[in-house]
C-alpha cells in the first residue's frame, strides 16, 4: 500500500499545478479585459473634455449654434422690407422679412424703443445693394452681418468694420459709455422672407 500511497501522492501535485495554471490564466484575461475597459473609458472621457475644450474656444459668431436650450432667446421680428434696389439696368426691388434675435426680452424691449431708428439704418442699407449683390448665400449673410451692425449703430454703438466691412466682433467700441458684448446687443439676424424681383 505504500507504493499505492507515493503514486497518489505524485499525480495530486500535478493537478495542483495544472489548476493553479488554468486560475493564472483566467486571472491574466480578467485583468487584461478590466485593463481595456478602464483604458477605453479613459480615452472616451478625454475625447469628450477636448471636445468640451473646443466647443469653449470657439468664436463668439458661432455661439447661436450651440443654444442652450433652457434659456429661450427673444425674437423681435420687424415689419416686412420693400426696398428699390440700386439696379441700374432695370427697375429692381426687394422684399425682406428681417427677424433680430436678442438674449433676452429686456434687450428685446430695448430694440422695440428704437424702431424708427433701426428700421432707417436697414432700409438704406439695402436700397444700396444690388441684385447681384443678394442672390447668392454669401450676399445673404453679408447683408445678416450688415445689419446686425447697423441695428447696433441705431442703438448708438459704434461696431469697427473689417476689411471686409463685417463686424468685427472683438473690437465693437461703445458711444456715449455703453458696454457692448461683442457687436451689440442682437445676436442673430434671420431672414423670414426674401423676394428679389
């Protein structure tokens, strides 16, 4: 029976061994798949504060993209536009339906006051442009940037142009000591309606 005893005894390491290896084993893959996901939230988490970080630095005109939507802007809409235009070679007219979007209703109420104003810096701003001038997108949104500038002129803000005559939007400078965020008080201009004929 001794002999019996020492063969046991032999082949019980082996299977101790070959179980601790397998508890190695699955040991190593656990971590290693805990280790993944640990790294991979990791990089989602960084890819999501960088794209935090750029969403911070981005311009100010780009600001009515990203709205925060627990605040609701103020939309001061104004009469329609029916404006000759500076066509030389036939008789051309526009009709514009102008919207003024403001952060808030007090700004809101602030333009309501300067109507007559705003208006008259809009009308003859457009009875100087050309056909040409606003049918493609690019003279759309010159004009948008052009009376976002004016309408801050109406309000007695003097907005520096650049090169380009758009807004600058760093260096709107105040009248009479009025503190100007960016180029005035309106934030967007949007167009309702836009007729050339």
């Amino acid at each position: 029976m001794s002999t019996a005893t020492a063969a046991d005894a032999g082949a019980a390491p082996k299977k101790g061994k070959k179980k601790l290896l397998v508890i190695l084993i699955a040991a190593v893959v656990v971590l290693a798949a805990g280790g993944g996901g640990v790294l991979f939230m990791m990089k989602q988490k960084s890819a999501a504060a960088a794209a935090a970080d750029d969403e911070e630095a981005a311009p100010a005109q780009h600001a009515s993209s990203k709205r925060d939507t627990k605040v609701a802007p103020t939309f001061v809409p104004l009469d329609m536009f029916t404006v000759n235009l500076a066509d030389r070679e036939a008789e051309r007219y526009a009709q514009v339906g102008i919207t003024l979007e403001v952060a808030d209703a007090k700004q809101g109420d602030m333009l309501k006051n300067f109507m007559p104003a705003i208006r008259n810096n809009i009308l003859l701003l457009i009875a100087h442009k050309s056909a040409a001038d606003l049918l493609g997108r690019e003279g759309k949104d010159k004009l948008a940037r052009e009376v976002q500038r004016e309408t801050a002129r109406a309000l007695g803000y003097e907005i520096e142009a650049d090169d380009a005559g758009d807004v600058a939007d760093a260096e709107a400078k105040p009248k009479k000591k009025k503190r100007v965020a960016d180029a005035g008080p309106v934030t967007a201009v949007h167009f309702s309606n836009f007729i050339i004929q």
